[in-house]
C-alpha cells in the first residue's frame, strides 16, 4: 500500500467509519490449500454415492456464489473411483474453491464460497483450488464476495497464464493480495447486504426464466404440431372459423432488395441478425470507403432479415423501427410482407423447430456450418397459416408478452448494474493497493 494512504472503500456503513483503514494480506498467509481430485464426468454420476463433487465446469456455469448444498445439484463420485478421494482434502464450510481453468479471461479464477455442506462429504474435483483458512480471520459469507470484488479479480488476472486456455494455479494465487476489514461484524455487515442484493437478483432471474418458459410452452399451443392442421390453443373468436390453410413461403414473403449506392464520405449504420433468433441489432457506423462489403441493401421498418451464410444458426429476424434507414450487406435476404400477411406472426412462426429445418433444406453446401441460404428454394415450401386477423391476435398476444420479458430483463440488468457499482464501493479500488 502506497505510504500515506489508508486502504478504505469509498462508501463504508457509518458505525465503522471510525476504524481505520483495511489490512492488506498475502492470501498465503490467510489461507491454506488442500488437495483436489481430477475425476472428469464419466467418473461422476447424479444417481448415488458416499461422496460429493464439485467439478470446475459447474462453478463456471451453476452454482451460486454462496454454495448451499441442500440448493444444488452436485454429482456423486462414482464408488470404483471414491479411493482417489482422501478424507484429509474433504471440504469445509467456509471454504473456497475456484476454478483454475477458463478460455474466458473474466472467468478465470471464478470461485464459491461453501457457506452450508448439510453433513454431507464434498470434495474439489477437476481444475480446481480448494482454499481454507489458517485462522478465523473472515466471517462466513464475506469471501465469497471478497473474491468477486474488482481489485482480487484484477490481481487474478494478472497471475493467470496461458493462450488458448488461461490457467492459475495455487503457487500464484498466494501472491494475492486481500483487502480485509479489520473486524468481521464489517465483514458480516458488508456480505449481508450484497447477500440480499443477490436474493433480490436471484428472484429476478426466476421470474426472467418464467416468462421465457410461459412464452415457449405458449408458442407450443398457437401453432399446429406437426402433423396437425390445427393449434391446441386458439382464441375464442376464430374457433369456429375458417382453418388454417396451406400456402407457400412466397405468397407471404417477397424478396425486396434495396441497393444502395455506396459513397466513400457517406457514413452508414450496418444491422446485423444475432443467432438464434436474437433480433436484428445495429453493428456499427463506418465510412463508406471503410465497407469491404460493397453490395449494401437499405433496410425499413419490419423487413424480415435470413442471413444466407448463418441458417444453421436461424439467424432471422424482424428490423425495429429504430434501425430503419440502416443497411445491411448482401449476405442477407432482405424480404417484406405480402398482401394477407402480418410479418410480426411470421417473425415468431419462423421460430418453429419444422420452419429452423427448412433453412437447412433450402441450403447448398459440403460443410453444414458453410451451407449457403437458397431463397428460391425456401419460397417454394409449404407451411400451415391463419387467416390475416387470427395471425394480428397471436402477433399482439405474443408481442405483449415480449413486452413484458423485456421490462423484467431490464430490471434484472439494473438490479446486476447496482450491485456492481456497490461492490466498487464497498471494497477498496485497486489504486489504494499500490
């Protein structure tokens, strides 16, 4: 720590404030490491066993940072191999492990703090550090957000190693250095308030999730299944009215290119379609001259976007009104609705697993992922649709739900912002660490 400089957090809760600054220590010396296993998953099973695991990939990818094991699922170690598990490297509450392997620099070093094992026996399995403490210098739950704070995750970064795959073994992890407060009811202060930030965000998340999965099972009953000439679900006033009838893609979709003529000084907005029916996004602002791609379209408002190059990744999509005037390169098929038919119904009747195969039908191509979009060939099948008002009322039905899925991911993404922006605060900044 620079000389005169006391180690404290911008925002500290006014019964510490007096104090004093943080101490700064070695994790070497305020935790020791124990021994972890390389058992991969065919060694591990969901079904039973005597002990538990924590494999790497699940700490990337599922637990919480406060690892509760009556709330995950963790598999058993199969019994063949539970010999390779010594009793001397069981885990502990209070625990943390972390996972020493990842391709993704944010990622590397990520950890969990074991703050409830229930009893049961847990050991730390592949690429991963399983940490203790040599004392009883950190209050339980007060490392798990210790390891996530800016300044210990800068340091990890700087200790990992590796191209391809980033690495960091226990040897470097004992150089971090670890800003603690002085007393752990701070410690407990601090974790208890970003503990409930993380219920709140945690609740967010599951309601996100549910209406992702009301909108999925909801989208499963508006159209036929295959086989059917009918959806399950129908709204009331057209039960009894005219069924859905077969028509071919091009007596609801025309081809409508737009050509623009490109001028060196001009500067253009490009659109691009994300994967997966992710919405077609703006890309960026170039000059003219800087466009390696010469052949652009114009794009409007609800123009509907294959590309040509990315259809085993159904990337298609409707443009937001937003994104009208920009362009987009001849890779794509720039297509608008027909007389009879709402392009916002066929923007999610596109989302069919049977419409995401017949990208692949209509596609050219030795390699799958450099298959080439034929729209003549896609224009010439056949799917079931409704009549113009059923395909508005499953639009509007739809799109209201869409609605609401984008205000609660809005609010999920606030909730992460503002304990981000807290966990800056809250925890010293790396320009005190000098």
């Amino acid at each position: 720590m620079s000389e005169g400089k006391a180690l404290v957090p911008k925002l500290r809760f006014p019964e510490f404030r007096e104090e004093g600054g943080w101490a700064s220590e070695p994790m070497g010396e305020v935790y020791s490491f124990k021994g972890n296993n390389s058992l991969s998953r065919d060694k591990l099973n969901y079904v039973a066993g005597s002990v538990k695991n924590i494999h790497y990939g699940d700490i990337h990818t599922k637990f919480s940072t406060h690892f509760d094991i009556t709330k995950e699922l963790v598999p058993f170690v199969n019994e063949s191999e539970k010999s390779v598990v010594r009793d001397v490297n069981l885990c502990a509450e209070g625990d943390m492990i972390f996972a020493d392997a990842s391709e993704d620099m944010a990622d590397i070093g990520k950890s969990i703090e074991l703050v409830n094992l229930n009893g049961e026996r847990i050991a730390s399995g592949l690429h991963t550090i399983l940490a203790r403490q040599t004392g009883d210098r950190i209050a339980l739950g007060f490392g798990g957000h210790l390891f996530k704070s800016g300044w210990i995750c800068t340091q990890i970064q700087k200790e990992a190693q590796g191209a391809k795959v980033l690495g960091i073994s226990a040897s470097r992890m004992r150089n971090l250095r670890l800003p603690l407060p002085l007393t752990k009811p701070e410690q407990q202060k601090i974790a208890d308030c970003l503990s409930s930030l993380d219920e709140l965000i945690a609740a967010q998340a599951r309601k996100v999730d549910a209406l992702k999965t009301h909108k999925k099972g909801l989208m499963q009953k508006l159209f036929p299944r295959e086989g059917e000439t009918l959806p399950r679900l129908r709204f009331p006033e057209f039960q009894k009215g005219v069924g859905w009838k077969m028509k071919k893609i091009n007596k609801m979709l025309v081809d409508t290119p737009r050509p623009v003529d490109m001028n060196d000084e001009t500067q253009y907005s490009l659109v691009t379609v994300k994967r997966r029916y992710g919405g077609v996004v703006s890309r960026e602002v170039l000059n003219g001259r800087n466009i390696k791609v010469k052949s652009q379209f114009l794009v409007e408002a609800d123009d509907f976007l294959i590309s040509k190059r990315q259809v085993v990744h159904n990337a298609c999509g409707l443009v937001p009104v937003n994104l009208k005037g920009c362009i987009v390169s001849n890779e794509y098929s720039v297509l608008t609705a027909r007389e009879g038919c709402d392009v916002r119904f066929f923007n999610y009747f596109a989302q069919q697993p049977s419409v995401s195969e017949s990208f692949l039908q209509a596609s050219v191509g030795i390699v799958i992922e450099k298959m080439l979009f034929k729209l003549d060939s896609w224009f010439k099948r056949e799917f079931l649709f409704p009549i113009h008002e059923e395909q508005q009322r499953i639009a509007d039905c739809l799109l209201n739900l869409d609605t609401l899925i984008t205000v609660a991911t809005q609010e999920l993404e606030a909730l992460r912002a503002h304990k981000k922006g807290l966990m800056q605060q809250l925890f010293p900044s790396a320009e005190l660490s000098a």
